[in-house]
C-alpha cells in the first residue's frame, strides 16, 4: 500500500470523517419528520389536528440530494480502499452502490414530477445506509437469517396449533346456537374463520385474555379449559421456547463471530510485531519465539498512535516495564490486550488540611454515612411531597394551600446547598466534579435554587393562606410543579449508594452502551413500516362525523377504537406511524387496531400488523432478551472480571459486548496465524 492510500485510509477513518458520515445518516433519515405528509402539528389526534406545514418543493429534495452525493464519495473511498477484486466480491459494497442508483433515479422522477408523485421508493431503501454503516448491525441480521429456520420450525409448531384451536373454536361455539351465551361467543370472536384465527392470535399474546373467554365462561365452566389448554400450549410453552431457540442461535452465531474477530484482532497484532521486527535489522529470523522487538520502537509507534490518553499512557508504562529487553509476540500480545479494557480515571487526591477541626470536618463529609444521611432527607423529601398530593388530590389547583409545603421545600434546598459546599470543601472541585453520582446532585440542587429564587421573584416568601397563581408563564402554581418533579427526579441518587441497585443499574447502562447495533436493528424496522403503513393506511382514520364508518363516540361498542378514542395512533404521518407501531408492539390491546383498520381499510390490513407483531414482538424483542441475558450473566459472575489497566489498580474494570464471550473463545495457535499472514497479498513475511 502506497503513502496515499494509507494517508486517505487514515483520514476516511478518522474521528471527524466517521462522525460526519454519521450525521450524514442521521439527516437523511429525519427528513421522513419533514417530507409530504409532514409532522409538524402540535398533535396527532384527526379531531384536533391542524393543517401541517408542507415544505416547499426542492427543499428536503435539496438536502437530499447532498446526502446521496456525500453516500456517493463514501462508495467510491471505500472502493478504491479495499480494490476492485473486493469491491465486485462484497455484496454489502454492491448493494450499497445499487440503492444509490435506485435513489438518485427516483430522485430525479421526483424533481421532475415537481414532487407529486404518488409513491417515493427511495423512501423505502433509506434504512439500508445505516445498516451498511455497522459491522454490529450485519452481524446481528446474519444471527437473525442463521435463525430463521429453527423459529420457522416453532413457527410451524404455532401456525398448526392455532389452526386446530380454530377450527376447535368453530365447531364448539356454533353448537347449540339458540343458546343466548354461546351465540354471544360466536358473534362476538368465533363469527368466520379468519375473525376466530384473529381472537386466538391475539390471545395467543394474552392481550384479550379474560374478554375472549368471559361470554362462554359465564355460561358453562368447562369452556375455561378451551381457553387455558391453548394459553398453556401456546403462550406458556411454544413461545417462551422460541424465546430460548432465538437466545440458543444468538450466542452460538455471535460467539462465531466474536471468534473471526478475534483471529483477525491476534492476526493483526502479529503482522505488526513481524513489521516492526523486519525494521529492526537483517538479523531477524521468522521465529517469533527467538526474535523480539525493541521497546524504543513501540514507544514511538504508541506515539503516534491514536489511542485513548489512559490506554495510551497505561501502555507505555508496560513497555517501559522491560527494561530495554527484547518483546516477545506473546509479550506484545499480552500488551495490546490492554486495549480491550475501559476504566474510569482515577479521582483527584483530596485537598489537605492542616487544622484538626478542618481536618475532622473532612473526614465527617466524605464519609459514606454523609451519604446516608443526604438518601435520607432526600427520602423524607419526596414523601412529604407525597402526602400533600394525597392530601390536595381533590382540590383544584387554585384552591390549593402550598405554605407548608413550599416552606418544607426551602428547608430542603437549604439542606441540599449545604451538602453540597460541604462535599466539595471535603473533595475539592475537581473531586467533587470526579463523581458522577455527585454532578446529578449538584445539577439538579442548582436547577432547584434556580427555580425557588424564580419563585421568590414572582410571589416572595410562602405565606398562609395564600393561593398560588394558575396562570402566567411563571406561574407560581407552574414553578411548584417544577420545583417537586426535579426533587423526585433528584431522589434518583440512592441508585448508587445501594450496592444491589448499583449492579442492576450499572448492567442496564452497560446495556444501554452495547445496544447499538440492536437499537440500529429496530430503527431499521420501524423505519420501513412505518413509510409502508403511511403508503397503507395514511387517511384511513377519519374524524367522528366525516365518514359513514366512523360511529358517533355514544354509540360506538365497548371497548372499540372509536370509544377508546384512538384517533390519535393512525398513519397520518411518520411521527404518528411510529407511535401507533410501538402501541401494537406492546401488544396490549392490539386487537383494537385490528379491528379499526380491518372496517376501515380491508381485512388484509391484518397481514400489515400481524408482521410487525412477528419482527417486533417475537424476534427484536427475543435477540435485546437474549443480549440482557448475557449481560446479566456476566456481571453477576465475578470470574468474568478482569484486571484494571495497569498503573490504574483502583479504577474498577468495564467489560463491553465484545468480551462477553472471551472465556469461550478459543485462543488461535501461531502457526496458523504465521499460515494466514504468509498468504497475505500485500504483506512480504522474510522465510
């Protein structure tokens, strides 16, 4: 590789390139908010809703337009980067040139239409530059399609389950249909076939569990055991089975692929050792086991490179460590070995009093007691605010009494003010500012006087008797609310101080950090359902009165759409879309979208939902199960805990998703890894 190849590789690679293409991405997909049906109303609701604003033609065309340019030049980096051979044998490099092609043609009949055309495909294959952008992302659909076929064969085992249950269903209550209950049952969830398949796959969900059973039940006992027989085989064993296929194929796909990533890491490592030993002179020999590397020449590559400050400087201190002997590829392994870690920086040395009583004060402030005793007040805090709401949960606003707790609420604050000087006299600000735990207190104590002088400043001191003011932008009834939802949210600081809490936490945080390439996964899928079901279903909801098939609010059934008031989950535009697919795939009452969009728009509008309910609720949701299991797994575990960066003893060791799996892996032997780097084309290894 030539100098400008390996200077365009380190700048297409750099910090600021990767973050540009990142919003890049990022853009391109928010403009769904903005495009033709746009977002901008202050609700989604067809009765109350506003005419949005449209931007005009060319505008998010415009933007557009940059982004396919900027994907553009992405491709045509990428391609000269890994060559032609490579380009022409990466699908993922081909598919992401062919949906430029597709995007920038359907652009094109879009200008030329002045945008009117009835149908964007180009909307359609946005997702896809996100997904070519994460080497996680692939993964995890690879995982995905190397489950499929176990889960076809539960799904298989589920389909025949609901069809005999169906057809069970069928013949049990149309038997007897003079029978008053038993009607009620057929009319209600057994009338056809495809409404009684409907009913049990939503119970299947136990979404409509106990209202499918209730008009049988209330008849005759025994048809409980229909029910509970299929809730049983269904809910209870076929799918919490699918539940353990699809965490069985995670781990099993991911720990292979962890394995390829780990042999590409260690090949790495050692093309780098054989690097630096053939500049080390003409003395060398292949034998990584007789030859070494010189320390002088790692410290000044480890210049050079871009590492983080503490895994940099924690890596130098080992070099330095040997003492100008020779590295070993073992010894050189085991050094970058270090870069796998994270820790968290060691906190500031406390200031140093001199005087006993200042000293003695210190010592009292940073003790763990000062801390239970802040959990403490804040706990008495946010009950006193409780009793209050209890107390005045029958008042109207302006004919509350807020004295006493307006009064109790400065008591509080003064306490918060002063734990808070008295924490930093004992730590320092540098200290103080160390401990994440101590910036939440520290934020919301100053949004809190923050807010208390505005209080002052708008109606002085508390006094009896008197009302708060309702209206205003700085009500004093506003102010109040504010003042007590922040002390709520403040007593959120016991979540460290309690160690089995902090694990918990600590894990969904984890979680959280390691969850991209999942969230990635669901932003995928909402994406492209949520601009089919606007193509689908966009107008279909219409407000009470303006179509003969939306039913007056009274005389709408029980439980239905239109007396739920639903209006708002409809598909009017992609911010609507996307909240009316998250209330489907929590499934909870999802047969009432069911039911609405099948009068509304067709009995096949069933299909549309019941696949998202498939990619939603049964796979994303099983694959994040799977990775909390993991995660919870290796925390609770202590032999999954390593060893803090050396020269950092203290700073408690994070392990990220990538580690999940070490102590499965399987160590690659250095004669294979010799094998793979002789047969590199662009690496000359000396025999």
């Amino acid at each position: 590789m030539d100098s400008g190849s390996l200077w365009l590789y380190r700048c297409y690679y750099s910090k600021w390139c990767q973050r540009a293409l990142s919003v890049t991405i990022f853009v391109i997909l928010a403009l769904a908010f903005v495009e033709t049906p746009s977002s901008f109303t202050r609700t989604a609701d067809v009765r109350y809703r506003a005419r949005p604003w449209e931007p005009p033609c060319g505008l998010t065309e415009g933007v557009e337009a940059l982004c396919l340019l900027l994907f553009l030049v992405d491709v045509s980096v990428k391609g000269y980067l890994v060559g032609r051979a490579q380009f022409q044998e990466n699908l993922w490099l081909l598919a992401y040139l062919v949906v430029l092609a597709v995007s920038l043609v359907d652009w094109t009949v879009s200008v030329s239409l002045a945008c009117q055309e009835p149908l964007r495909i180009r909307r359609l294959l946005r997702p896809f530059f996100l997904l070519q952008n994460s080497s996680m992302m692939k993964k995890t659909l690879k995982c995905i399609r190397w489950s499929l076929p176990e889960m076809a064969s539960v799904g298989l085992l589920l389909t025949i389950h609901l069809g005999l249950f169906t057809v069970l269903g069928m013949l049990l209550f149309t038997m007897g249909e003079k029978d008053e209950k038993q009607d009620k049952e057929r009319l209600a969830y057994f009338r056809s076939l495809p409404e009684a398949l409907t009913s049990l796959l939503v119970l299947l969900t136990t979404a409509n569990n106990p209202d499918v059973m209730t008009p049988a039940y209330s008849k005759n006992r025994a048809y409980a055991i229909f029910f509970i027989l299929f809730t049983l085989i269904g809910s209870l064993f076929l799918m919490n089975l699918l539940t353990a296929i699809v965490y069985n194929q995670f781990r099993g796909y991911l720990m292979k692929s962890l394995q390829t990533s780990l042999l590409r890491r260690r090949l790495g490592t050692l093309a780098a050792f054989q690097v630096l030993n053939s500049m080390a002179g003409p003395a060398g020999a292949a034998s990584s086991d007789t030859v070494g590397v010189k320390p002088q020449d790692v410290l000044q590559v480890l210049q050079r490179a871009r590492l983080g400050s503490s895994h940099k400087r924690a890596l130098m201190e080992k070099v330095r460590s040997h003492d100008g002997s020779l590295l070993l590829a073992r010894d050189f392994q085991k050094l970058f070995d270090e870069v796998d870690k994270s820790v968290i920086k060691e906190h500031p040395p406390r200031p140093q009093y001199r005087t006993p009583l200042l000293h003695t004060a210190q010592v009292l402030c940073s003790h763990r007691y000062f801390d239970y005793l802040g959990n403490l007040v804040a706990l008495g805090n946010l009950v006193s605010i409780s009793v209050f709401l209890v107390l005045d949960e029958d008042l109207l606003p302006g004919a509350r009494n807020d004295f006493v707790l307006g009064v109790l609420n400065y008591v509080f604050l003064l306490y918060y003010l002063l734990e808070l000087l008295l924490k930093v006299f004992a730590l320092g600000l540098r200290g103080y500012l160390s401990y994440p735990s101590n910036m939440f207190d520290g934020i919301f104590t100053i949004l809190l006087l923050v807010l208390q002088i505005s209080a002052l400043a708008v109606s002085r001191l508390p006094q009896a008797g008197r009302k708060p003011e309702v209206l205003g932008l700085l009500s004093l009834w506003d102010l109040t609310r504010l003042v007590n939802m922040l002390i709520v949210f403040r007593f959120l600081r016991v979540i460290p101080r309690v160690k089995p809490m902090a694990v918990v936490a600590s894990t969904i945080l984890s979680l959280v950090q390691n969850l991209r390439a999942f969230g990635g996964i669901l932003v995928v899928v909402y994406y492209v359902f949520a601009v089919i079901g606007i193509s689908l279903f966009r107008g279909a909801v219409v407000a009470p009165g303006n179509s003969s098939l939306v039913p007056a609010n009274v005389s709408a059934p029980c439980g239905s759409f239109e007396q739920l008031e639903y209006w708002a989950n409809n598909f009017d535009d992609f911010a609507a879309a996307l909240i009316t697919l998250w209330n489907v795939m929590v499934v909870n009452n999802w047969q009432v979208f069911l039911d609405a969009y099948r009068r509304y728009s067709g009995p096949w509008s069933k299909v549309y939902f019941v696949l998202w309910w498939l990619v939603s609720s049964v796979i994303w949701v099983n694959l994040f199960l799977a990775l909390l299991l993991e995660n919870f797994l290796h925390k609770w575990d202590p032999r999954g805990h390593e060893q803090p960066l050396a020269g950092m003893q203290e700073a408690p060791y994070q392990m990220s998703v990538e580690l999940l799996f070490r102590d499965v892996l399987e160590e690659p032997r250095e004669e294979e890894l010799l094998d793979r780097l002789r047969q590199h084309p662009h690496l000359r290894l000396r025999r």
